[in-house]
C-alpha cells in the first residue's frame, strides 16, 4: 500500500470513528417521557421552483397540527401518562439542505454521506426552536408521478429527512411519512418486509388476533400498508387510515 494510500485511509477512519462512538452512545438512548419532545420542522425548496417557494411561505406550525395531534390520540391508546407526547413546531426555511442518502454506490459513498450529514447537522442555526428532534422537510412541487415516498429518519441524531409535495391534496400523504420518520427518531423500526414492501406479521399488524385476519381495517404506521390478502397491501393513504402498535410502542417506550 503506497504511503498516499495510507493517508487516505487513516483520514477516513479518523472521520469513521466519532460516528461509531456516537451512534455507540445514542443506541439505547430513548425517550422518557417524563418531558414533551419539540420537534422542529424545517422546510426546504427542493426542486427550487416558484409553486414550492409560494407554498412554503403559507406554511406555519399549525400545518403540522394533524400529527401532533395523532400521536397524542395514539399514546392515549397506550396510556402514555404524558399529553402531548411531541409538539411540533415550523422551522426557518433552510436555504441549502442535505441530500437524501444514495440509493446505490458502495460503502465508502455512503460513509461520505453519513460524514456530511452529520457535518451539516452540527452546522444548523436551531437557537429559535432548539428542537430535541430536527426534520428536513423536503417540498417538490406536485406532478403526475405522485409523491415520492423516499424519506429517512434516525435516531443518532434525532433527525429526519422527509420528501414533501405541495398542494392540498397531498397533505394527508405528507403527515404519514412525516408521522412515519417522526417515530423512527425516537428508535421505532420499519416492520415491513424490505423486499416485498409487505407489512411482517405479526408485528407489522395493526390488529394481529383479528378474525378473520384480511383484510385489516387499519396499517400499522412502522409498516405503511394496509394488508388486504396474505400477498397482498394497500399504502395507507392518511393517518386516519393509521395506527401504533404494541411492537412500536415498546420500542419507543411507551410500553414496558
């Protein structure tokens, strides 16, 4: 191994090592709730369009009032002694934001991804909300391809990148995947099957012990399809069409 390459290497183990002390120290870090999480929603222009930047600015933090609203009704469900669980607050609009991580290339792109990431993170003004939980709300504007469902969230740090769309008609869409990256801030794991999409029984039911199982009347939010037939699952269209499960419950500690 020439000495250049051994620098290049050791500079990516020196940026690999804070990461995996941190995500070290966040893993069994969760919630709690003895105190309501801020969340801080923070919308961005991703397609820099003139639809999007209208939109944005008609935004303020009642726009979000539906999921904040939802997750209170479903720690009730749970008896999560605490009312409301998450406040949900607008942020700034954000003149740049971070990429959604890359759907192909190798480790060392997506290393440099987490890297930056985290890098852009550490750099972002929070002092007006100073959120425990930060979402980049990425808005495009409509078109007739529909709303692309592509968003991540985690929980080291608490921080979700969520696509968006503009209009009304894709706002009870929006609130799913929004509610969806929410929960995953706070350690809930996806309950569906990565390569089918179909939701895991019976952890990704809402309603395992129904009979008859199908079709279920609801989805479970970790899993986003509602199952109609044992191959079958229908993408819940609204929160309405939600619920939180004893699996993601426990996870997130709102139950023992």
């Amino acid at each position: 191994m020439t000495r250049a390459k051994q620098l290049r290497v050791l500079l990516l183990l020196l940026l690999l090592f804070p990461l995996v002390i941190l995500a070290f120290w966040e893993r069994d870090q969760r919630p709690d709730w003895s105190e309501t999480l801020i969340v801080g929603v923070y919308p961005y222009n991703a397609d820099g369009s003139t639809e999007v930047r209208r939109w944005l600015e008609s935004l303020n933090s009642a726009h979000y009032d539906p999921v904040e609203y939802w997750l209170a009704r479903q720690a009730g469900r749970h008896r999560l002694p605490l009312d409301p669980p998450f406040v949900i607050r607008k942020g700034p609009v954000l003149q740049r934001a971070p990429p959604l991580p890359p759907s192909r290339g190798g480790y060392w792109r997506k290393l440099k991804w987490a890297v930056n990431l985290r890098w852009w993170y550490w750099q972002l003004d929070i002092r007006e909300l100073n959120p425990d939980i930060v979402i980049v709300a990425r808005y495009s504007a409509q078109n007739g391809q529909g709303l692309d469902l592509h968003s991540i969230g985690m929980s080291s740090p608490r921080l979700g990148l969520i696509s968006q769309s503009t209009g009304e008609n894709a706002q009870d869409l929006n609130q799913v995947i929004l509610a969806h990256e929410l929960l995953h801030t706070v350690n809930a794991r996806d309950l569906y099957n990565s390569a089918t999409g179909l939701p895991k029984f019976p952890e990704g039911y809402a309603q395992p012990g129904r009979t008859p199982r199908f079709p279920q009347p609801v989805a479970e939010i970790m899993a986003g399809r509602i199952p109609v037939k044992p191959d079958m699952a229908q993408q819940a269209q609204s929160l309405q069409q939600c619920q939180i499960g004893r699996q993601t419950a426990r996870e997130i500690g709102w139950l023992q």
